[in-house]
C-alpha cells in the first residue's frame, strides 16, 4: 500500500494546526480553564514539529530531526502540563522542557547519533513517558465527577503504548530519513491511527473542559457563596433525596432550623463585613458537628436548616445542643472583635412514618419561635402542643412551594 508522504505532511500539519487554533479560540472564549491554552499549543508545536521535518533535504539535518523532535517532545510535555493544571496543581517548566533537552543532548553522543533503534528508542520512551504522565494527571482528579476523563485517560495510555513498539509514526515522530519505510502497510495504518487520535484528543479535552465549566455552573447556582453550603434550593433537592431514602429504608429523622440571634444588632455594631464572618463561622461550626449522612443549607439571611438522618428525638437534641455550645464559644471573638453571637434553635423529629419536610419545617419554625420567647441562645423540641397549634393555625408563609410558619 503506498503512501503519499507529500499528501500526509501537509494533511496533518493543517489538522494540527487547525485542531490548535480552534482550543485557542475556545480558550479566549473562555480564559478561565488555562488548560485549554496549553492544549492548542501543543497542537500548533506538532504542526511546526512536522513542518520542520518536512525541510529534510533542504535543510540542516539537525533542524529537519534533531530540531524538529525536539518541538515535538515539548508538544507532548505542553499536554501534560496542561494536564496538571486542569487539576489545579503547578505547571512544571523544568518537566517541560527536559524531553527536548534529553534529546538534544543524546543526539550529540556520537555511538547514539550513528544509531538509528538508539534514537527511536529513546524518543519513543520520551514520548510514550509524557503521554503517561498525562493520563495519570488526569487520573488523579477522578474523583471529580466528569464523565469525559474516562475516555481521555483511556486513549492517552493507549497512544502512549503504541510508541513502545518501536514502530515508525511518521506523522507525529518524524524522526526517520528513509523513505522506504513510508511504504509499509502498517506505517500507513500506524500514521491514520495518529491522526485519528490527535483530532479526537483535541475534541474528547474541549469536552472535558466544557463539562468542567457546566459542572462549575451548576455548582455556583446550588452553593451558597459566602458559606460555601449547600443554598436554599440545593438544601430542598437534598432534602428531597433523603426523603425517598427514608421512605424506601425507614428510618427517624429531624429538622433543625437555626437563627442567629440579634444579627441585625451585629451588622450596625461592626459592620457587615464582619457580620458576614459571623456567618461563614456558623457555617463552618455547624459543619463540624454533624455527619455525613446530614444535610446542612443556607435558607436565606441568617436563617440555617438541618437536615439530620437515623436520629431520634435524644440525638437531635444532642446534636443541636453541640453545635449552639461549639458556636457561642466560636463566636465570642470573631477577627479580634467581642461579638457574643449566639443562636437559637427549633427542632422537629420525624421518628414514624414519612419525612415530610414542609411539615416538621413548620414544627421547627414554632419550636424556633418558643426558644426567642425565652430568651435566645437555646433550643426547643417541637412539642405535641406546638404540632396542634401548627395544624390549628392560619397564618403562613411560602418557602419555594413548601408550607413552613413564620418566626417572630
């Protein structure tokens, strides 16, 4: 099977070249993920990689090779650079270039100059030690729930494989002046396959970076930005999930809701910045005293919720008691300032039958109510008495399409 060489360059420096471009101007579009960045340039530095080999002949030898691999290696470093910083670890300038520099200085040993199997090996292993390092960049960010990593940590490993046979991938390792080889059957399979994969590459790490940016979005619009717990609406979903949980596993359940007291009085005393550390520290107190099953959400201003799963009655009390001690003790100095925050507490227990969370909101919000009557910074148990005054009582309020009383 005979291969036009002329026809190959030329297709895969235009594929290159455009494949870069087109990450380059998806990463403009969105400068935020930088990886996006590092990936079109590793596409454009394979395009002059090629185009430099293209000159042999015309050329110096050690710009047509020596040269033109050494780009080439810095293309595969720049994925795996682009790799870490997708996950949020350092560029490594040095990792960079150090497969250029290996292989310029090797090149200058004469006994491996003269070889030709000892410089296929060697680039072959620079190569193959890159595109490694790349795929398990990407797979020490697995846990980040991207469905398009799979198959980016898949198809490097495998390409990355594929230099270990020592074969001749003219297109993408153009390392070897001799023509005759161009006319094997399975260089011809081996070059096709290298630019099938560079062109899924680039797509299959443009996907990735556009699920990560969705991803991000989703996760901005359910996160409260000042805490960083879940917001009203992602507390609801929760909340949702949990039911069906307990409804298909019967289990106890309660609801804390959680007003700090006197905000208003802490914002004019120190202003609302520091009102806002009042806030985050809650957040984080509260957090660190409830388990993993548990569901903790922002509902608005200075108003929490909790959802506690498998508790009874004792427990929840317990748990809300732990977390009203742990934040007075928190929020007695907030940043150098004598704040004294403290919060109160209503709590509602489901111990039978379904969670239904509009009702035992409605519970706590009058238990909440009892424990300010009594003077703030303690927690009330929602009563029989104050689940008869809810279902006798009128007037409410509407929490995105749920009933719940309002607090005085």
């Amino acid at each position: 099977m005979n291969l036009d060489v002329n026809t190959l360059f030329l297709v895969t420096i235009y594929v290159e070249a455009m494949l870069g471009l087109l990450l380059l101007f998806a990463w403009v579009q969105n400068s935020a993920i930088t990886a996006v960045a590092w990936w079109g340039s590793s596409h454009l530095l394979r395009a002059l990689s090629i185009a430099l080999f293209g000159l042999y002949g015309s050329a110096p030898e050690w710009v047509a090779i020596d040269l033109s691999n050494a780009v080439l290696f810095t293309a595969f470093a720049a994925t795996w650079v682009g790799a870490r910083i997708f996950d949020g670890r350092p560029p490594s300038y040095l990792g960079l270039f150090a497969g250029a520099l290996i292989w310029l200085a090797v090149c200058r040993i004469p006994a491996i100059a003269n070889s030709m199997e000892a410089r296929i090996l060697i680039a072959s292993f620079i190569i193959t030690g890159y595109t490694w390092a790349a795929a398990y960049e990407f797979w020490r960010g697995r846990s980040e729930p991207l469905v398009s990593r799979w198959p980016v940590i898949f198809m490097l490993f495998a390409h990355g494989a594929l230099f270990l046979l020592r074969t001749p991938l003219s297109t993408v390792l153009p390392w070897i002046p001799d023509t005759q080889v161009y006319e094997s059957v399975w260089l011809t399979v081996l070059s096709f396959e290298a630019l099938l994969f560079t062109i899924a590459i680039a797509f299959i790490l443009l996907a990735m970076a556009k699920e990560r940016t969705e991803l991000l979005h989703k996760t901005a619009s359910l996160v409260d930005p000042l805490t960083g717990i879940p917001n009203r609406r992602a507390f609801l979903e929760g909340a949702a999930v949990m039911a069906e949980r307990i409804k298909d596993d019967p289990r106890p359940a309660a609801v804390l809701l959680i007003d700090l007291d006197h905000f208003k009085s802490i914002n004019d005393s120190f202003g609302h910045a520091l009102g806002d550390r009042v806030l985050q520290v809650f957040a984080e107190t509260a957090h660190a005293n409830i388990g993993s099953d548990d569901l903790l959400g922002r509902l608005g201003g200075e108003e929490f919720a909790i959802a506690l799963y498998d508790v009874d009655r004792k427990r929840a009390m317990e748990v809300a008691e732990s977390i009203r001690h742990a934040f007075k003790d928190a929020a007695a100095d907030v940043d150098g300032h004598p704040v004294a925050a403290t919060c109160s507490i209503g709590i509602a227990v489901s111990e039978h039958g379904p969670f239904d969370l509009p009702d035992l909101l409605g519970q706590a919000d009058q238990a909440l109510y009892l424990a300010k009557e009594r003077g703030r910074n303690c927690c009330e148990l929602a009563s029989v008495e104050i689940v008869l005054r809810l279902d006798a009582s009128t007037p409410s309020l509407r929490i995105n399409g749920m009933q719940a009383h309002s607090s005085a």
